[in-house]
C-alpha cells in the first residue's frame, strides 16, 4: 500500500521523535496505552476525537492544531475564493474594507442568500459571494447607516457563513476564529440576545476547535434567552447542544446527558425550524446526539442513535451530509460493519465532498478504513474515496 495512510499518525510519530520521547512516556502523559498510541501512529486506529487530540497535544506540548491541521493536496472550485476571503477579513480588520454602501434590505437579501448557499452545500457559491458582501456590510456600517441592522447581520454573516465555509472547505482555524471575533464584535454593540446567542455560538466552536474546553463553556453561558418565542427556543436550544458537546469532550457525562435532554424536550416544543439558519429541530437534535455520542467514545451508541433518525427528514444538505458522516464514523469502529461505513461515508461525500475530503477526523478514519480494507467493490469504492481526498492509497 506504499505510505501509511494516516497522515494525523504521521504527524504524531514526527512530534515525539523531533522530541526524543518514547511511545510510553506520551502515552503516559495522554492517559493512554503504549500499544493504543502505537496504533494511532500506524494508521490502525483513528484520532476523531476532540479530547483525545486535547490529551496528545498535552502531553506533546504543541497546539492542537498542529497535530490536526493538514494541507490539502486535492482541489476543490471553492478553494480559489479563499485568497479573496482572507483578503476580505485583512482588510476589514485594518479598518478599510473598501466595499460599497448598500441599503439595508439589500444587504439583508443578499445575506439569506449567502447563507441559503451555505445549507444547500453550495460552497462554490458561497465563495464566490463572501467576499463582496463582507467588505459592503463593513463599508455600509462605517458610514453610520442602519448601524444596529448591520451589526446584527454581521453578527448571523460571519458564523453560520464566513466561520462555517472556512471549516466546512477544511481552511486554517485561525481564518475561522478572525471571523467569530469580528462577530463577537458586532454583537457586543446591540442589545439583542438573539444575536449574542449567535455570537456565543461561534466563539465557542472556535474555541473547542482549539481544545479550549473551559473557555468554550465560559462562551456558551449566555443569559437564558427562554422560550418566550420558537426563536428563542431554537437558539437557545442550539446553544445547549454544543454544550452537551463541550462536556462530552470534558469527560463529564452528568452535563453531556442533561443537557442532551434539555436539547430534546426544546426541540419537542419548537419542531422543525430554521432560526437564525441554525436548523434546530428534532431531526437534528438526532445528528447531534450521533456527534456527541462519538465525542464521548461510545460508538455503538452513536450508532444506536442513527437508526432512530430519518436522513430524509433532516432540513438541509448539510444536515443529511453530517448524518451520513457520522453514521460512517460509527460503524467504522464496530465488528463487521466497515464495508457499511465505507457506504455511509460514500453517502456523505456525494452530498459534500469538502466535508469528508477536508475534515481531519474524516481524513484519519478513512485511513484507518484503509488499512482494514479488502480487495473487494467496497474497498475499491474506500480507496476511490480515500484517493479524492488525497490519501496515499
């Protein structure tokens, strides 16, 4: 098979020998066994948890990132829109946007737009449109025109389109986090908990995407925005799902299934709905419960939890992509069902190839799919995966 496969494990085994330390001595420190380090630098297990990545980069004493963080060598159409994004951002961070001033409601058309985009998967799209439209809301609120408007779609802009495209296409974290501060920003100048709530949202992924659990937890605790509205229901609601998500990573399992529970019975009352386009509902209360069970270790579970969810109820592409790629990640750790994994992850690579081609995670159990893998049509249809996403096959 030529190269391992795993990148992830490459970069671990690379680390400790630039630091002359032994497979004991950082097992030690992660909280793990030599022989379950040795197996996560061949490639024979994979690293697709938050806490796990959090423990080796401890105990190896580097940042997470560098561990998760892989340069793609496929190409995507979105990728040419990246340089004019990161360009964007410069630019608005050096207070000099350079954009138009446009009136509100078109502003506001355009921003449902871009974030209809971002839902269908259409990342080409969104590309495409961020640019110009991140320097035209800055350049519009630096006139003084329609200022608590703006700062409240600069606010819902820059995470569910600016934060989640650059995740979503697989770009530096730190490109991801300069937007989630420019919505904190935003949010910070309107007495709106609903946009705070957004705010929250995506300062807290940035932080667990840095394995700054605490600070994420400190992030999420907003004031209870209640149930005085299915708006505030929803938000509120998601909120309570990334900390399910937070504790999962934490290893606090009292917090993890509390606050599951008040996921579901805030989705019981809500139903299906698209607030502030974050898609809360019971379908995808379901997705989330799959992620969070697999944060937590328990793959059977998550599993469990799959057969549950109806992949053709979720409201989005990228709901249905998230479901199949987490159902993939489960049955790839249980006996006998890889060949069901590679179909499951095939599923989610039709809907968006980025979210598989691009995720660390996905990278790291494809690879270890792949040193499992049989000379049949399944592991030909793995290695064709594996090769999209620019694995050595």
């Amino acid at each position: 098979m030529g190269d391992a496969p795993n990148e992830i494990g490459r970069r671990l085994r690379q680390i400790r020998h630039a630091q002359r330390k032994s497979l004991a001595v950082i097992a030690g420190r992660a909280g793990i066994s030599v022989s379950y380090l040795s197996r996560l630098e061949s490639g024979a297990r994979a690293l697709d948890r938050r806490s796990l990545v959090v423990a080796l980069a401890n105990a190896l004493e580097v940042a997470p990132s560098e561990i998760t963080t892989l340069a793609p060598v496929d190409h995507l159409e979105q990728d040419q829109s990246l340089g004019p994004v990161r360009l964007a951002l410069l630019s608005v961070a050096m207070g000099e946007p350079s954009g138009n001033v446009i009136p509100v409601d078109v502003l506001s058309k355009r921003v449902a737009a871009l974030l209809e985009a971002q839902r269908q998967c259409s990342y080409v799209d969104v590309g495409l449109g961020l640019p110009g439209l991140i320097r035209d809301l800055h350049a519009t609120l630096k006139i003084g025109r329609d200022v608590e408007q703006i700062h409240r779609l600069l606010a819902l802009v820059h995470v569910q389109g600016t934060q989640a495209w650059l995740g979503d296409i697989g770009a530096n974290m730190d490109l991801g986090w300069q937007a989630a501060t420019l919505a904190k920003q935003a949010a910070e100048q309107v007495d709106d908990p609903l946009t705070h709530a957004v705010s929250a949202f995506g300062t807290a992924f940035g932080l667990i995407g840095a394995g700054a659990f605490d600070l994420a937890s400190k992030a999420l605790a907003v004031p209870n925005l209640g149930t005085t509205s299915r708006e505030a229901a929803q938000a509120t609601g998601m909120l309570t799902l990334a900390s399910s998500l937070v504790a999962a990573a934490q290893g606090d399992q009292t917090e993890r299934l509390a606050a599951l529970e008040h996921a579901t019975d805030l989705a019981q009352y809500t139903g299906e709905g698209n607030a502030l386009w974050f898609g809360f509902g019971p379908s995808n209360v379901g997705v989330w419960r799959m992620s969070i069970a697999l944060e937590a270790g328990d793959y059977v579970e998550a599993a469990r939890i799959a057969m549950t969810v109806n992949p053709e109820a979720l409201p989005s592409p990228t709901r249905k992509s998230a479901y199949w790629r987490e159902y993939g990640r489960a049955l790839a750790r249980l006996p006998r069902r890889q060949d069901d994994a590679v179909v499951a992850l095939r599923r989610a690579e039709l809907i968006s190839p980025a979210r598989i081609h691009r995720h660390p995670f996905m990278r790291s159990v494809l690879a270890e799919l792949l040193v499992k893998a049989k000379r049949d049509a399944v592991g030909r249809e793995l290695r064709g995966m594996a090769y999209r996403a620019g694995l050595p096959v």
